[in-house]
C-alpha cells in the first residue's frame, strides 16, 4: 500500500500509517508533473490546502482509492471527479475548531482594547495612555452569524466574558440554541442589535458577500465584524467604506477575498486589525487535524470503513445507478425549498410514491438534505453525511410511503415544517433522467429544476404576467422560459432567466411592491 502525502502532516499522522507497514512518501513542494509521476502507483494521497488535486491528477492515479483532506474544506479537491472514479474522498470536520473560536476571541478581546495599536505605539517609544480607551465585553452583546462546531466553540467562550449572544442559523434547533444560552434570530435583527458580530458561516452562493453595503447601513452603528471564517463573505469595499465613514467602528479579519492580499486599503485601515490567515494554525490544532485525517484513512484502506467522507453513497454500484436521477432530483427539490424557506426547519417530511415505494429511499432523503443544506452550510454535507448533519441541527426527518396513484410514474412529495408553517414542494424524473418541479405550495407547475429561476406568488388575476414581463426587460434580464400553475385564485409562476450577471436586489423588490404580486423570490438550482 502507498500513501503520497503531498503537504506537512505531523509526524504523529505519518507514525500512524507507517505503523500499519504501509509505504508513507512524505514530501511537500511537489510540482503538478512530480505529483503526476508519483501518484501512478499511489493507494491514497494526503493533502492540505496547498496542493491542489485535479481532474487531471486524479486520471494519472488509476490505483487511487482515496483522497484525504486534512483540514474541513476541500475547495481545493475535485470532488465531482473522484466520484466520478469511485475515489472517496475525506476531511477532517471540526478538528480545529478550539483553534478558530480561541483566535476570534482573541480579535474580539483586540477590538475591544485596541492591544495593536497599544503595541506599535509602545514599539515606537510611545506613551499613549489616554488614546487607547477600550471597553468591556461584559454586558455587550455577540451576533455568531453560524452556530455550527465553530460558532458553539466562541459562544461557550464569549458567555464567560458576561456578553449577551444572539446568532442566526436556519439549521440549529432552539434547543441547541438555549442550551448554549443563545436566541436565535433573523440576520437583519443581529445586525440591527450587536455590538460585535463574528462569521462562522462557508463560502456559497447564499452566503457569498452576505456582510455588504445594505446590510452594514441597517446594521447597528458603531458595530465591529470579526471574519475566521470565509473572506469573500464580506463585501471588502463596502466594509472599508463603512469604517472610514464612522458607521462600522471596526473588523478583525483573518481571512480576505484574495490571499496573499492584493488590495490592503482594507487592512492598512487603524480600525483594523487584520491576521494572515492563522486561525487554524496552532500546534494542537494541527495535531488533531493530522491524527483525525490519518486515523480516518487508516479504517477505510485497512478494513473498508469509511469515515469523515463527503462524496460516498452506502449503495452497491448497480443500486446507486438506478436511484441516483431520483438522489438528484430529492437534491435540487431541496435546493429549491431552502430558498424559498426563511425560517429555521424543524421537520422534514418525504412522501414517496409510484416505483420509489419498493425502493431504498435513504441516497433520497440524504441527497434532499445535502440540497437543502447547500446555501448555507459547509462545503462536505453531501448525500454521505447528511443525516448526521441534520441530527446535529435537531431536524426531524419523517419518511413515508403512499400507494395512491399520481400522474407520475415515481414522485416525491418535500415539505419542510418551521414553527411558522410549512413550504411543499414535489418533483419526478423525466426522460433521460431529466429533473423536474411539478408543484409548489399545492400548486402544479411544470418546469426543469435546473439554472436561475425567479418564483413569483400572486393574486390570479389579469395582467400579473405583463407586469413581470415589463419590470424584467426593464432591468435587462431575459426570460428563458415560463411555467404558471393556477388554483382557486392564487398562481405560482416559475420565470427561468438567463443570468449573465447577478440579478440585482432592485429587480426583485420591483416585483414585490407590483398589483397582485405577493412574493418574489430569486432560487439558483
């Protein structure tokens, strides 16, 4: 068996897979064309964030079982074609989280009394007492925008310096939440009444610049953002001129949009204090990840157990073809509905009927909660972990099965409880596998669970449809296709748009304030 760890593994992780008598190349700073060579007769490849592993990588690998991330992300992998080859690929989740909460803390704790400012000017022979006026954290209030391992970790944290802790995240179950002592609340609210906001949320199209120029002009003034999480969660323009205009007091940034940094007007600001990406980077932190990452590899090339994986359906391949159009489908329906959804879920209930009834349905289910998970969590829930996931978020999942014949040879019937209602949606599978939307709320509408959708709830009555049509070509967007279902006086419509570039807030806000209209929402699939 050979391993090829590509970047530095503590000693302890290699100890641990040269035990097993396994042939361990340990060597960092490999070029593409070395690591090419050396991956032919390879079992398995260890990486961390410098090395990328590509498609191209992994075609030159025909021995390769497994890819080994040890760290949580694995941007820096491609997942779709390690898939593609059966390879499974792991990670090492929540190994440093004690590392990342202790540094967002300590960003907190360096706001809180401007200690850098306090230290260069000491450095410079300065006396500067009375310029350097901090303030307690003691009854100040901490948004955690993500209550994932990480945003637990600065909670548990924050609670004993006295603070007041609120944190969004559509995910956590309100007992979770007051078991750590936290209200859950909506991410405008947090912003409206924090005094110190830290990120604990992935990189997504959902969460992408979440922290931008609207949302810091509504925040509370005299905020401070502390980012260990993702950079381009943070628009660094707008937050550079909300700083310098007095709105936000200041940020602790750890991450940045582009690393090594290119544009330091950010950083070069006195109210920031800015880390080069260290979070993750102490010596128990690296420790743990190692001994997770090599342990993890370890089970699965000894004796088949797989652990930590974010791309591996437990399904014989001939199973997992079959089902992997309706795995696809329960994905996308979950995709759909978390966009359509604003509350935190508390149950998530799956109806099957036709064919899927006398199937195993659980690739299904995890493939909806991978979709559903998507906006807003980490990179890695996949059809694998979903479930633990969910369970880790107290969701309740309710599986059933109906013999009552619909117009559809297999469909699946989605629906989402909060403590405010309900969203329901259904789709099937269409010829070559195609997926499809076939309604939504009650309503039957047709159309391909696929690109930028605008969904559009309204009044049934003359004219709505102008009016959308009007209100797009207004604003340049294109309308690709449209699907429109109508019941009892209400109608859903589903508009496809071609999105060259990202549809503007405006557009949306223009079709909400239109006759009839009663909600707008934009969905990317």
């Amino acid at each position: 068996m050979k391993i090829l760890v590509a970047d530095d593994l503590p000693s302890s992780a290699l100890d641990l897979l040269r035990a097993e008598g396994w042939d361990v190349d340990a060597r960092t700073g490999r070029t593409p064309e070395q690591l090419t060579i050396d991956l032919k007769d390879a079992d398995a490849i260890v990486v961390r964030s410098a090395t990328r592993v590509t498609s191209a990588l992994i075609a030159a690998a025909p021995k390769l079982r497994a890819i080994a991330r040890a760290g949580t992300g694995v941007d820096n992998v491609d997942v779709p074609a390690a898939s593609g080859r059966g390879i499974v690929v792991m990670n090492a989740p929540g190994a440093n989280s004690v590392s990342v909460a202790e540094l967002a803390m300590a960003l907190i704790l360096a706001l809180a009394r401007h200690i850098p400012g306090a230290d260069a000017a000491m450095k410079q022979g300065k006396w500067e007492k009375k310029k350097f006026l901090g303030e307690e954290l003691r009854d100040k209030t901490l948004g955690l925008v993500g209550l994932g391992r990480i945003g637990q970790e600065v909670a548990r944290r924050a609670s004993g310096f006295g603070m007041t802790i609120l944190a969004h995240d559509p995910f956590v179950s309100e007992e979770t939440a007051s078991h750590l002592d936290v209200e859950l609340v909506g991410l405008d609210d947090l912003f409206a009444r924090a005094d110190y906001v830290s990120l604990h949320m992935p990189s997504t199209d959902h969460t992408r610049r979440m922290v931008n120029a609207e949302r810091l002009a509504k925040s509370k003034r005299g905020i401070r953002i502390v980012n260990t999480a993702r950079g381009d969660l943070i628009d660094e323009t707008a937050l550079a001129d909300a700083i310098e205009s007095g709105q936000v007091a200041g940020a602790a940034l750890d991450v940045f949009e582009n690393e090594p940094t290119v544009d330091h007007r950010l950083q070069k600001l006195p109210q920031v204090v800015a880390t080069p990406h260290i979070a993750a980077s102490t010596r128990e932190g690296q420790e743990l990840v190692g001994a997770e990452t090599a342990a993890a590899l370890r089970d699965f090339l000894r004796d088949g157990i797989i652990r930590n994986a974010v791309n591996f359906p437990s399904l014989s391949p001939e199973e997992f073809k079959r089902l992997q159009p309706f795995a696809l489908l329960g994905e996308r329906l979950g995709t759909f509905i978390a966009q359509m959804n604003d509350e935190r879920i508390r149950e998530v209930s799956l109806r099957y009927y036709g064919e899927l009834t006398q199937s195993r349905t659980g690739v299904i289910v995890n493939g909806v909660l991978a979709g559903l998970f998507k906006p807003v969590l980490s990179t890695g829930v996949t059809v694998v972990n979903a479930r633990s996931v969910a369970a880790e978020h107290g969701i309740e999942i309710v599986e059933s099965r109906s013999t009552r014949a619909r117009n559809y040879t297999s469909l699946i019937s989605l629906k989402v409880r909060t403590a405010h209602g309900e969203r329901w949606v259904e789709g099937a599978v269409f010829e070559k596998g195609s997926p499809r939307l076939v309604l939504v709320d009650g309503i039957a509408v047709e159309v391909a669970l696929e690109g930028t959708m605008i969904v559009v709830s309204n009044r049934d009555e003359p004219g709505v449809i102008g009016q959308i049509g009007t209100i797009l070509g207004r604003h340049g967007v294109n309308i690709a296709n449209f699907a429109l279902g109508r019941n009892g006086g209400h109608a859903i419509g589903v508009v496809i748009v071609d999105e060259t570039e990202p549809i503007p807030d405006v557009v949306l806000e223009e079709l909400r304030r239109a006759n009839a209209i009663q909600s707008a929402r934009l969905v990317r699939v």
